[in-house]
C-alpha cells in the first residue's frame, strides 16, 4: 500500500469521526434544550420568590410560583398591557431590539443599560384579602464588570423594600460579589424609595448612620467595591425612578394602571 492512499485512508477516517462527533453533539444539543429551558425557568422563578422573602427552601418552586400573578408593563406609559404575551416575551433580547426598545441618552443612562425595552415584566403576589402583598420587579444594570441582572422586591404600598437578589452578574468575589451575600441583602428590607415623591433610596459609601435623616433611604456600601457599589445604586436609581418603573408604580397607587 502506498503512503498516499494511507495518508488518503487517514484523512477519511479523520473525516468520518468529525462528521460523527458533530451529529451526536448537535443531537444532543437539541434533546437536552427542553431540560436547560425548564432548569433557567425554575431558577428564574426561585429568584423572583426569594428576592421578594417568599421562597420556603424543600417547597416545590412551581408551586410557590403559583401564588404570583405576571404582568406586563409598558414602560413608556406605566400601565398594565395585553400586547405581549408575558409566557413567551424575552425582556433582555427585546433590549438589543432596536423596534423593541429606545436608546437612551448619555443623561439618562445612569445604569448603562443603553437600550430601555418597550415592555417589562412584573411579578404580583395577593394578600388573604386579594389586595397586592408584593411586587417584583426586574433590574439591571453595569457594575466593574458587566452587567447585574436581578429582583427588587416592594411591599404593597409600592415604597418599602421587600427584599433584592441578584440572580447573574461578573463582580469580584469576596468584594462586589458580595451582592450575594445574606447579610448585605438583608440590609433592604424596610428601607424606603420615594420621599415627598421622589426617588431617593440609594446605596452610599460606608455605613449607614442610623441617626441620619435619611438613613431609611439608605444602604451601606459593599467594603472595597466602589464601583459595584455605584453601580448598584445607579441600576436601583434607574429602575424605580421616571425612565423606569416610578410611572408604573404612581399608577399602580392610585389605581390607573
């Protein structure tokens, strides 16, 4: 035998296990798509119940999630829309959509989210007496290095903080990574957004002062994060305030949305 027709013979064989490789990769990319939606819908889900203080761990997540109500927003009015349908809309592709979102100028921009989506996303959890018990809303914005993607949590009076989680994000563990720790994120519950109605909650650098005017709106920084702090604070000041959610939220209150 020649050493062309090994070589030849080499190549095919070479050739014959790419192709194999690729179908059995393709193949099983497609079988196991159905599990991984299931698995980022259930994480999707245990996130929104745990930033809102509702997730009771050993419970079952879809279950939990049965006794929340999703709503869409349309973020350019503040009220309540049918136009899309909330089972199906990705609110993070319809961002980089540019028939589906506006892009924000530098002044506005303070979270650099660059495009604001026409529609959003809410999550609504009743009382006994079937009034609003908590809203959850999604956030996002840039930190040191890329963008936090999360909950915050009302109460129903739409102004006390009921919790916040972030759910994706690429800060430094041990230092902005500490948006995941307990501790800190215990910090929120029961400060307020709006004072004399405007937005003012917001993250500072250090410790809160408990003997501060304002220390109600306020929350300590994360130790040695500076800009994750900002950062936060900046997507938090975005979300709840005129270009996000705070038109939602008046009409929500007064009962037009």
């Amino acid at each position: 035998m020649s050493s062309n027709d090994s070589i030849s013979k080499t190549l095919i064989v070479a050739f014959s296990l790419c192709i194999v490789c690729s179908v059995v990769v393709s193949t099983a990319a497609v079988v196991l798509k159905p599990a991984q939606e299931a698995n980022q819908s259930l994480d999707r889900k245990r996130n929104i119940l745990s930033a809102a203080g509702m997730l009771e761990e050993g419970a079952s997540v879809e279950e939990q999630f049965a006794q929340m109500t999703t709503r869409v927003v349309d973020l350019r009015t503040g009220k309540f829309t049918d136009e899309v349908d909330p089972a199906s809309y990705d609110q993070r592709s319809a961002a980089k959509d540019s028939s589906m979102s506006d892009k924000l100028s530098t002044d506005e921009d303070i979270a650099k989210v660059f495009r604001r989506e026409h529609y959003a996303l809410v999550y609504l959890a009743e009382g006994a007496d079937g009034d609003i018990d908590k809203i959850i809303l999604p956030i996002h914005g840039y930190g040191l290095w890329g963008t936090l993607y999360g909950f915050i949590a009302l109460e129903g009076d739409a102004n006390t903080v009921a919790g916040i989680g972030f759910y994706e994000h690429k800060e430094t563990p041990g230092l902005g990574g500490e948006v995941d720790n307990p501790r800190w994120k215990s910090l929120w519950q029961g400060k307020q957004v709006y004072k004399d109605g405007e937005m003012e909650l917001s993250v500072i650098k250090g410790t809160v002062d408990p003997g501060a005017n304002n220390a109600e709106y306020q929350v300590d920084g994360l130790a040695g994060a500076t800009l994750t702090t900002r950062g936060v604070s900046n997507l938090v000041e975005f979300w709840l305030g005129e270009n996000g959610f705070e038109p939602f939220l008046n009409n929500l209150k007064s009962g037009e949305a």
